[in-house]
C-alpha cells in the first residue's frame, strides 16, 4: 500500500490534473486524508547505537515490535533508519556481547541507544550434538567465495573516502595520580606550573583528537592483483602540505582470502577450507530481509588451536551465502590490538561489493602506561564501476604531485565527499592542531620525517643519504663517508649525486659520483653515468642496487676487490617490471693475494661488458607513505635475471664471455602448518675467467657477524671456500608459526631449515694463490631454529624476540672434525 504514495503525489502534481480555482482547498484537504488512510500512520525514524563510552556498535539488529522477520541492521557507524513504516510501537535492539534493549517509541523519530556489556565466557561451550548447523552454512560460504568475492572480477575502479584518527585514551582519574606522583618528584618551581584535576583532565582527552586525516582516492583494480589508489584530495591536521595519506593499503579490502595479513601477522580466515576444523561457530541470531535470511554467526578458535586465528561475527546472507556483515579481531590478547569491520553491499544486481570498513588499532603509549593510543580509519566506498576499460596508465605506479586544489581547507571541497558531517570535536582538532602546526614548523618536522624514512634527510636541494654514511664490513671494519644527491626541488628532470667515504681498517678513501635525465618525471625512466672507484667481494656477479643501512654487501667475506668503473645506465620500472641496462668499462685490482694463469698472471683485469639486469614481481603492490615507497608483498615468486656479455678488445677489455644469473624466491602458506620460504638461485659463464668474475657460495662462518644468522647463505660454510663457474643454490625455511605455546614473553616458532649447493670449476689450476674447494658432490647442511623464544617489551609497544638456529653440515664436504660441522646462529624479530 506504502507504494501508492508516490503514484498519488506525482499524478496529483502533474499538469494533466488541475483544481478549480474555488474549490482547491476542499481537494487538498480530501487528498491528504486519502494519503493518511492509506499510510496508515506510517512513521521514518533513524538513530544510533553506542556502548556505556559513546563509541558507536556496528552491525547491531533493530527488530520492530519485538517480531523475529521485521527490522534492520545498524551500519557501521551504529547508525539505522526504518523509513515509512506503520505501528511501531518497540525497538529491540540486540548485539552479541551485549545486554538486549527494548525502546518504547512514544512518537520519537531520532532515537539514540545506549547498550551495556554483558560479560560471559564464549568457551565454556563447544559441544554441539550431531552436525552443527552453522558448518552447513559455512561450507556454502567457502564453496562460493570465488564467486561472491569482489577481487575475483576482472577489474574495477571506485572511489574511496577515508576518515582516520589518532586519539589518546584514559581514565582521568589515573592522569591526575600519575601527574600527582611528577608533582612529588618535582621542584617546587615545577610543581606550580602542573594545576590538573579531573574535570580539566577529561575535558582535555574528550574535546580532541592527536591528529586528523581525510583522504580521498580513486582505486583501479584488475584482476588477480594489480592495485592502484590514485591520490585526489588529502588534509591532515597541522599540516598545509601533507606529504603522506592515511594509508589505505592498511585497509583490508577484502575478507575472503584464505589469510589475513595485519601487520607483521597472518590470521586464517574463517572463510577458508576446512576451518570447521580450527573454529567453532555458532548460529546466534537468523534475521530476515526482503526475501533473504541473515545468518548471524559467531567464530572463535578450538580450545586445542595455536595457530594465528580471529574471533568475531560473520553475517552471511542466503542470497548465494556472501558475506553481508564481518567483525573480527585477534583472538588471543596483545598490547597491539585491532579490530575490523566490513559492510557489503549488493550492487549491479552482479555483485556484493564493499561499501563501509573499519579498522581500528590500539597500543599503550611508550612510555605513560596508564595510556592508550587508539588509530581508527573509516572508509566510504562511493562511485563504483564494475565494467571501467582501464588501461595501463590507470594501473602504472606513481608518486602523486599534489595539487594547491588538492591540498585545499575548504569545506567546499571536502563536503562534496564527506559521507557525514564533521563532528565538533572533529572541528576543534582542525582548529587546535592547525594553530599549533603553524607555530611548531609541524610541515619541516614532518618533512624531515618523511626524508628518515626514505632513509636521507632533505636539506634544501640537496638530500644526504643516510645509506652510504656509516657502513660495516669485514674488510674495512668501520666505513664513514657522506653521500649526497640533488633532489626534486634543485630539478625534477635531472639529478646529480656524489659519495666519499675513509675504510679504517684499509685506510683507503672510495669514491662515486653520478649524473641521471629523468626521461618521464614522477614516473622511474632515467638514463646517466656513474664513476666508482670502491670496493666489491670478489667472486660474487652483483646486481646494481643500493646499500642496505649501515652494511654493505661485503658483509661475510674476506675477499674484496678495489673495482673503478666507468658505467652508463638505462632504468625502468613498471607496475610489476624493473629492468636496467648497463653498459660499463671496469678495472678490478685483488686486494688479496692471486694470480690467474700459469703463463701469464695478471696483477689486475679490465673488463667492457654490456649487461641486461630484469626483476618481476607479479602481484607486488605500493603505496606513498611519508614520501617513500612502501612495498606490499606478494604471494607470486620473484624472478631475477641478469646477463652480462664481455667484449675483448672493445675499451682494452680483456675477455670475451657470456655470464648468466637468475633466482626465483617466493614465501606462501602451508595450510594449518605455518609459511614455507624458498630461495632458488644459479649462475654460468660461457669460459673460465679470473676469480672476480666468478661465484663463491656465501658463507657465514669464519667472519666477525657470523654469530647472527643471515639470509640465503651457507651457514655452516667458510667465507670464500668454493669457488664456481656454474652453480645452483637452494635455501628452504618452513616456518611452523605458533602452533605449540604462546605467551606474552615466550612465542616461540620453530622452523625446519635445508640449504644445498652444487657447482663445478672448468679449470682450478688458472687459479693460484687463494685457497678454495669446488661442490661437484654437493653442499648440505640442515637445521631447527626458533624464533621468539624469549619476547622483550620495547616501549610498551611491541617486542624484541630473541632466538636462535642449529645447523649441520653433512655429505661429501662435511669436515673431519664433526664439532666444525656444526654451527649455532642468533635470530633477532620484531613483533606486535
């Protein structure tokens, strides 16, 4: 009958339909009693739901006069509406976790619910007699996952609106004893200038937030994995010109994947093969809409289950069993906590798509215990195109260049995207954290900021690169220099770089320095030259890549050579794509004792060589934060190549050869048994050639850094033992996760560890001198290891774990003495 209104008021409206003039009003007034005779009262009325502190309950069911099929469901915000419909007497309002409530009406139309805790054990009970009814509906949800989950469509473009902040929580009576404990171990000076008590003190944590953030961003997506979120609109509170968003790649934009990647963790997803099997779910509620049931279903691990799992509520819809509603959380408790929430929506008649998520993060302050920091970011999506015709461009990786527009105050501009209103305290974080921002410089602090991450530090034109200043290697021992290189402010269309840098230990300076045209600025296409004059480890084929902080690459050997170069560059980068062609004259000087050839020892070489290096990342994905690029890593193996020719009489070059590498690493889930990483890595060359162009298999042992463990070497084997050709290397880690014991300071994870090697030499006997072995028989060596074992606190914040590895080494190059046959090595992790 409700569908009547509209017919009446547009035909009623139209000019095919006209009053007399004297009798208008007797029509009007027999018009809108028909209207209220057939409403029958009808009533709109919306409102929220909150807990005891105002935070809003997401996803809570509202049901009319106390029916079991009429009703709807709060949005993520807590906030509902039930529009035009009749005799509502009651509101129930019902949420797991909490005590239901029954609202008498009374003529309101704006309602706001307060519902209180309601404490109870979920574990006390998993016995359910015969199937339990909440696997069947499981089961269905999994077998369709592929078809109801979004990133499964071939592509699409949205756009989203993200609200992020940053807020201090605490009970003001525990700042005013903490401030009054500072008073008693203060001066009396300092003890007058600090006058709180706890009125002022929770006025001053209730009326703002520590920071503020509003984004706006385009996603373009094609499938499987290729991500792009275009920046558009970004304020952050004090600052005019926010050189990082709120991160949406935090967001997780999907909850079907079979894991849950929240910072360094990876949950199973109870959305997954068999996860009736590590969780127990339970049907706590059916609701009803339109002509779809709501299954309301809680998860929570098995008494028995040590592996990373959530808990929370699945609302899943009859229609094709998608998910409608999901809250989740960690399910055991850490000082680093999270929560999400996701609301899907059914658009297109194609698809369930994302339409609202939460996430939410809170961690104790460093240093105030008695505090907690709470980040939350809510994001809108909005403008969602299910058939874009995206091309390249729209997918390529690109730092955005904001915009003054972009970069815009003016509510003008952000009430065009704002799903709701600022709220007051909103409004006064703006005002407060703007003054202040402009007083405090905060634009230079956080610019600075934004320079440290990007490991250098911005000062005017020029950026100093903390990468090359202080640098250990087993050779040099201590390496200080200073590297410098024009930035984006001096020219976005060239750059010039520069390094020097004193080896105490060699006593001898290096030197570079380095001019590149960016062919396509704000995007990676350059072409330019580098001299070098430094150090590289012998026998090892290295990729032209930067220095990792504070060690170099010559970290576990005790061979180096003294290498000037002379080299011209072409670099690429596309979405999944990094290429570089090299073309370079180099004279290698040993630093050590060798000669090649019996007829003819050379004291030093000199190579012209063209080389073509090549990376692929299939599903890598990055975003700009702080003005770095941030890697999101893939579950696809990354392949490198790189092939190198030598030209003999080109430039006094004085081989000519072929030389290949290559490796394929990837790290993927083992279901219910923990992550497996394998590295896989080989290299050839076409002759025999001096010892500097060859491979040495990475040892750790023998060197000054060995008691810690390294990634992809030899634990077990000496620095510079074998010598090679042609070689193949495989190191492989399983990693079993937390499925034995777990505690706050004691979460140990126990991996399985095999690293072997095969490799032959052409001709040993042109090498003289140096003392190496050859692997025609093969290298192994295996172990356990333990991560985590012990966890230290850091701030309050996270952990420091501390653990180690046993290695063995065995076949035909074991040593004669087994007690050389084995090695202990220390691990050291970070957690949340």
């Amino acid at each position: 009958m409700m569908r009547l209104v509209p017919f009446f008021s547009n035909y009623f409206s139209s000019q095919a339909f006209c009053f007399p003039s004297g009798k208008k009003a007797v029509w009007l007034t027999l018009f809108f009693y028909l209207i209220t005779a057939l409403t029958g009262n009808a009533q709109t009325i919306s409102g929220k739901v909150v807990d005891p502190a105002g935070e809003a309950l997401a996803f809570v069911n509202v049901l009319i006069n106390e029916s079991g099929d009429e009703g709807v469901i709060a949005d993520i915000n807590g906030k509902f509406i039930i529009e035009n419909v009749e005799g509502i007497r009651t509101l129930t309002f019902s949420y797991m976790g909490y005590r239901t409530r029954v609202i008498e009406i009374e003529n309101r139309d704006n309602i706001e619910v307060v519902l209180e805790p309601e404490y109870f054990n979920l574990t006390e009970v998993e016995v359910v007699a015969g199937e339990n009814p909440a696997h069947r509906i499981i089961r269905e949800a999994v077998k369709r996952k592929r078809h109801n989950d979004h990133e499964e469509w071939k592509e699409y473009k949205c756009r989203l609106y993200s609200k992020s902040t940053v807020t201090p929580i605490a009970e003001p009576e525990e700042v005013v004893e903490w401030v009054g404990q500072s008073r008693r171990r203060s001066s009396r000076a300092e003890r007058n200038k600090v006058d709180l008590d706890t009125a002022s003190v929770r006025q001053s944590l209730e009326s703002a937030h520590l920071m503020l953030m509003e984004v706006v961003t385009d996603r373009f997506y094609r499938a499987p994995n290729r991500v792009r979120n275009k920046l558009i609109h970004n304020r952050v509170s004090g600052m005019s010109r926010p050189e990082f968003t709120a991160m949406n790649n935090m967001q997780q934009f999907s909850f079907y994947g079979d894991f849950l990647q929240i910072m360094d963790r990876r949950f199973l997803n109870p959305i997954s093969k068999k996860s009736e099997t590590v969780y127990y779910f339970n049907i706590e509620d059916t609701l009803y809409h339109a002509n779809d049931s709501i299954f309301l279903i809680s998860y929570k691990p098995k008494n028995y289950v040590k592996a990373e799992t959530l808990k929370g509520i699945l609302y899943i819809n009859s229609s094709n069993y998608a998910l409608q509603y999901v809250i989740a959380e960690p399910s055991d408790a850490t000082k680093f906590k999270w929560r999400l929430e996701h609301k899907y929506e059914w658009i297109s008649d194609t698809l369930w798509f994302p339409e609202q998520l939460n996430l939410e993060f809170t961690m104790p302050h460093p240093t105030m215990k008695f505090l907690t920091i709470k980040w939350s970011q809510k994001t809108y999506v909005k403008q969602v195109d299910l058939f874009p015709d995206l091309n390249t461009r729209d997918l390529m990786d690109q730092r955005e260049i904001l915009t003054d527009e972009q970069v815009s105050k003016a509510d003008s501009i952000w009430n065009l995207y704002r799903i709701e209103s600022l709220s007051p305290k909103d409004t006064l974080t703006y005002f407060v954290m703007d003054s202040i921002g402009e007083k405090i410089k905060f634009d230079a602090i956080m610019k600075i900021s934004s320079s440290l991450g990007a490991g250098l530090l911005e000062w005017k034109w020029m950026d100093i690169l903390f990468s090359e200043t202080l640098l250990f290697n087993e050779f040099e021992g201590v390496r200080i220099g200073l590297g410098l290189r024009t930035n984006k402010r001096l020219s976005k269309y060239f750059s010039l770089g520069g390094y020097a840098g004193y080896g105490w230990k060699d006593k001898r300076w290096k030197y570079k320095a380095e001019g590149f045209l960016h062919l396509i600025p704000d995007q990676y296409l350059r072409m330019g030259y580098r001299y070098q004059n430094t150090l590289s480890p012998a026998s090892r084929v290295q990729e032209i890549t930067d220095n990792t902080i504070f060690v170099d690459e010559g970290l576990y050997t005790l061979q180096m050579d003294r290498i000037e170069s002379h080299s011209a560059i072409i670099d690429s980068r596309l979405k999944f794509l990094e290429m570089s062609l090299v073309g370079q004259r180099r004279n290698v000087l040993p630093q050590y004792e060798y000669a090649y050839l019996d007829e003819a020892p050379y004291s030093n070489f000199t190579f012209t060589t063209l080389g073509l290096n090549v990376r692929f990342a299939y599903g890598e994905n990055y975003d700009w934060v702080l003005g770095s690029r941030v890697t999101f890593p893939t579950k696809y193996p990354i392949i490198s190549m790189s092939y190198e020719k030598g030209f003999e009489g080109l430039l006094d070059g004085q081989f000519d050869y072929h030389l290949v590498t290559a490796s394929v690493e990837q790290r993927f889930n083992v279901r219910f048994l923990g992550q497996t990483e394998y590295r896989i890595e080989a290299g050839w060359t076409s002759r025999d050639l001096p010892m500097t162009r060859l491979f040495q298999s990475v040892g750790a042992g023998g060197s000054i850094f060995s008691f810690f463990a390294a990634d992809n070497s030899f634990q077990t084997m000496d620095a510079n033992e074998f010598l090679s050709d042609r070689y193949v290397h495989l190191f492989l880690e399983h990693n079993f996760g937390t499925l034995f014991y777990r505690h706050e300071y004691s979460r140990p994870r126990v991996s399985v560890l095999h690293n072997m090697g095969y490799g032959s030499l052409s001709a040993p006997e042109n090498h003289r001198l140096v003392d190496f072995s050859t692997m025609e028989k093969g290298f192994f060596e295996s172990g356990v290891g333990i991560t985590d074992l012990i966890r230290i606190p850091v701030f309050n914040v996270g952990y420091i774990g501390l653990g180690g590895a046993f290695y063995y080494r065995y076949g035909p190059n074991r040593l004669p003495n087994n007690k050389d046959n084995m090695a202990f090595r220390m691990r050291i992790s970070f957690s949340y």
